[in-house]
C-alpha cells in the first residue's frame, strides 16, 4: 500500500500550476538536502543533510508531465588505494516522464498494440498533481558514481608489504626474496647450527679423554 505524497516534502513537486495544456513549460530551481543513505554504501555517497541544487524543466504534454532536470552535489568517501578521505562533485541529468492516473490511452490501439505488464509496472503517476523526485534523483546520482573511488587516478595507494603511504614515499621499497632460496637458506642455517652442537660435544668428548 503506498503512502500519499506529502507536499511538505522537498524533493515532492506540485504540477498544479503548470496545468494539464499540452506544450506548458515551468522551470524550477531549488535547493533541498540530501535524503539518508544517498549514494553507494560504504564506498561514497552524498552525506545526509548536505546542499544538492536542482535545476527542473517541467513540460506538460498529453499522458502526463515530462521532467527533465540536473543535479548537483559533493560526494565523499574514500580511496579505494590509499584508505584516504576524498570529496567528488557529482553533476546528473535525467528525464522521467510522470503519467496522469487518467491518461486517455486511445491515442494507440490496445488490440494493434498490447500493453506489457511488466512496462505499465515501471510507469510513474502524478498523485493528486504530485511527483515525488527522490527514487528517480536517487538512481541517477548512483550511476554517476564510481564503484571503486580514487582521490586521483596517478594514486600508487599503500605498499601492501607495510601499509606505508607511497606517494609520500616515492622511495621506499622491500628487497625482494625469492621464497625458494629463503627456504633453502634456513635449511643451510639449521645444518650448521647440528654441525656447531655436534662439535661443541666432541670437545667436550675430546677433554674428558686427556683429562683420564
């Protein structure tokens, strides 16, 4: 069961003014605050609460209200190699068209042109001449951001050895040891570590001898 739309809400707008004549035009711009969980989770998002500009064209036409917008706002989050804080203006545009409840569908032959249930599903309705923004402002500000955000493209991230940051440390780097000899040098080194005890027991072997 849906709620009904409120009109107090920011991102809800009010087509009564622009009327039902085909070709109406009216240009909106607002600024609202960016609704909870605005983005990708854990990876970057518009934090709640922070300005997102909105630049709407309103155009009514037969079946309905045809909105075509931009939006603007500053995304942050974190880098993906570095592990450090980053921000990231994100502009979007998109167009969604809003059908009246009461559309006359008469304009296509049902019976030429059947319906798919599935598209009828996806298709948006003014409510009482409202339209709620949010959904569709949603989905195109989490297209435009990156799955795998980079403070800049150049970033050579931490050294994966001991986490230290490299483009602060150009420099740094670990000999590189192949495992294969490092294996064989610890064998080498547990031989002559028997090879010493066994002499250190011969000694002792050795003076117990002289001393009889």
């Amino acid at each position: 069961m849906s709620t009904r739309l409120d009109h107090r809400n920011p991102l809800v707008f009010d087509t009564h003014e622009l009327g039902r004549r085909p070709g109406a035009l009216q240009r909106l711009t607002r600024s609202v605050d960016a609704p909870k969980d605005f983005g990708i989770e854990g990876v970057i998002g518009v934090p709640e609460g922070a300005p997102v500009e909105l630049e709407l064209r309103l155009e009514s036409v037969m079946e309905g209200v045809l909105v075509t917008g931009t939006a603007r706002a500053s995304a942050e989050g974190e880098c993906v190699r570095c592990l450090e804080p980053l921000s990231q203006e994100v502009a979007v545009d998109f167009q969604e068209m809003f059908s009246y409840p009461d559309a006359d569908d008469r304009s296509r032959s049902r019976a030429a042109e059947p319906v798919d249930d599935a598209e009828d599903e996806d298709r948006l309705f003014l409510e009482d001449g409202l339209f709620d923004l949010e959904p569709l402002l949603r989905d195109a500000v989490v297209l435009a951001l990156p799955m795998q955000p980079v403070c800049r493209e150049t970033c050579a991230g931490l050294c994966p050895e001991c986490g230290i940051r490299l483009d602060e440390n150009p420099d740094h780097h670990h000999d590189a040891v192949d495992i294969r000899w490092a294996a064989l040098q610890g064998l080498a080194e547990t031989i002559q570590d028997g090879e010493k005890d066994n002499m250190g027991g011969a000694e002792a072997g050795v003076d117990e001898k002289q001393e009889k």
